[in-house]
C-alpha cells in the first residue's frame, strides 16, 4: 500500500496535531490548522483493474491516522498543578484539503509556491472553576465554537506562520499567534523539530481567563483585576519523530510557555512558566 515515507511531512504535521491537542488541554481554543497525515504521494492505484477498483480509488484519497498516548498539563493556564491526561485520537484528511481532528475541521484554501493559507474550525473547551481550588468562586468560562485563518510560508526546513481565531460563545474572544518551527531529519527514520511562538488577545478574552470582577472577588477572595488585551504568552517546544516502519511513527515533545503582560499579572496566576510534556504512537492507514 505504502511505496516510501515522507517523514518530514509526517513529523511537520504531527507537530502541529500535538500543537492542537496541547492547545485544547490548556483551554485556549483549537487553532491549529493540520493534523497527522500523510502525502498523497504515499499511495498508489492498484495494481489492476478489478471491479472494486472505483471503491479502492475512492478510499486511497483518504488519510487516516490513529493513536493514542498521553499528555502532561497544567491544571489550567497559570496553575502551579499538573495533570496527566490520557490523548486518544483520529485523524482524517481527504485529498490533502480537508482535515478532521479531535480538535475541529481543517480547509486548505490556497497555495502557491512557499505560501499556504488555512480556514480553521473548532472549538474552545473553556474552564470549569473545579478545575483548582484557586479557581473557586470565580465561575465557568464556557465552551464555544472557533473560526479561524492561518497563513505560513515555508522556507527550507523552516515555517513561519500567523494565526487568528475568534471564539463564538464562551470567552467570546480574538486570539492570535506568530511564530516559526524548524523541522530536521537525523536519519531516514528520525525528525527533530524546535517552535517558538507568540500568543495575543483581545480584551474579551483577556478578562474572561484573567480578569477578576467585583462579584468574582467577593465569592473567591482574590484581588479584583481588569486584564486588557495585548501580548498573553510565549512558548516554546522541541519535539523528536521516529517512523518505526512506513505504518508507525512514535512522537514526544517538550514545551514551555511563558506567561506575560496582564496575563502574567493576573491573581488568577499561581505560577508563569507552564511546562508540559507529550508522548504519542501512531499508525497511518
């Protein structure tokens, strides 16, 4: 079925599905825009005609993935507390174009050369104030629906990318991303990779995660805070991918954001370094 690996396309892209579920466990929405796949040039036709073969030309433009492994959090964004969470997951991308995740739908709009853009659907999980006892009294910030855009361009093994996202319901808020991911091939099997990004948000949902109202100070006994928009946090990541066969790949990574501005700020925060750590196995179909 598979005639060679692209691992570099298969680390880039699981990169960015372990992106998306970190991005979900931490509460701040779902904007990654691709998931585990695989190039269109990894499958061939049968070899020849039979009368399945429309069925079997028909399944080949579908890409699917499925794993499982676990992951290390903090309780919410600017928890001094960790949780380990178990991460099954499914992936599905049909003709490279549209990509289903755990975390949403992923569109490619447009490519030319180096540059890409991206149409992004998903949600935001939100937060439960039984997450932590530090949280208590402050309320749910409740789950909504996200809509997003991502441009990158690609320029060796480097990409640079920009990321918007606009949560309906919920926080109701406008959060962006910049950064840069490098990914590097040590052998056939074996990809590293490095990110560095920067996150921003708009005043809604600044308040929403960081804030702390008149009502809200009553009820929890922390300081009334108003959190405005600007720069929230900078993180940081390296990952290893290791294609055990043309079906298997095992993925870890380690990261750390920082928080800053008026989210670092905030008496919502125990602690502004967040780590967290990733192990995955996949199997591609």
């Amino acid at each position: 079925m598979f005639t060679k690996i692209d691992s570099g396309l298969f680390a880039r892209r699981a990169s960015l599905a372990a992106m998306a579920i970190l991005l979900s466990a931490h509460s701040e929405g779902a904007l990654a825009a691709d998931a585990i796949a695989v190039d269109t040039d990894d499958f061939t036709p049968p070899p020849e005609p039979s009368r399945f073969g429309r069925i079997e030309r028909k399944l080949s433009d579908w890409h699917v993935v499925v794993g499982g492994g676990a992951i290390i959090v903090p309780k919410y964004e600017g928890s001094n507390e960790f949780k380990i969470m178990p991460v099954p997951f499914v992936t599905a991308t049909f003709l490279d174009t549209v990509t289903i995740d755990p975390t949403g739908a992923n569109i490619a709009v447009y490519e030319q050369g180096p540059f890409a853009f991206s149409a992004r659907l998903g949600y935001e999980m939100g937060r439960k104030e039984d997450d932590s006892d530090h949280l208590r009294g402050l309320g749910d910030v409740d789950m909504g629906a996200t809509v997003g855009v991502k441009a990158a361009a690609k320029f060796g093994p480097a990409e640079i990318f920009a990321q918007l996202g606009k949560t309906i319901g919920g926080s109701d808020g406008l959060e962006g991303r910049v950064g840069i991911e490098v990914t590097r091939p040590l052998s056939q099997s074996l990809m590293i990779g490095a990110s560095a990004s920067a996150v921003f948000a708009d005043e809604n949902y600044m308040q929403a995660y960081f804030g702390v109202t008149p009502e809200q100070s009553a009820r929890s006994g922390l300081a009334r805070y108003d959190a405005g928009a600007g720069l929230k946090r900078a993180d940081f990541s390296i990952s290893a991918t290791y294609m055990l066969d043309e079906s298997w790949m095992v993925r870890g990574e380690a990261g750390a954001g920082v928080l800053l501005g008026d989210a670092a700020d905030s008496p919502v925060v125990v602690e502004k370094i967040q780590p967290s750590g990733m192990l995955l196995v996949g199997y591609r179909f």
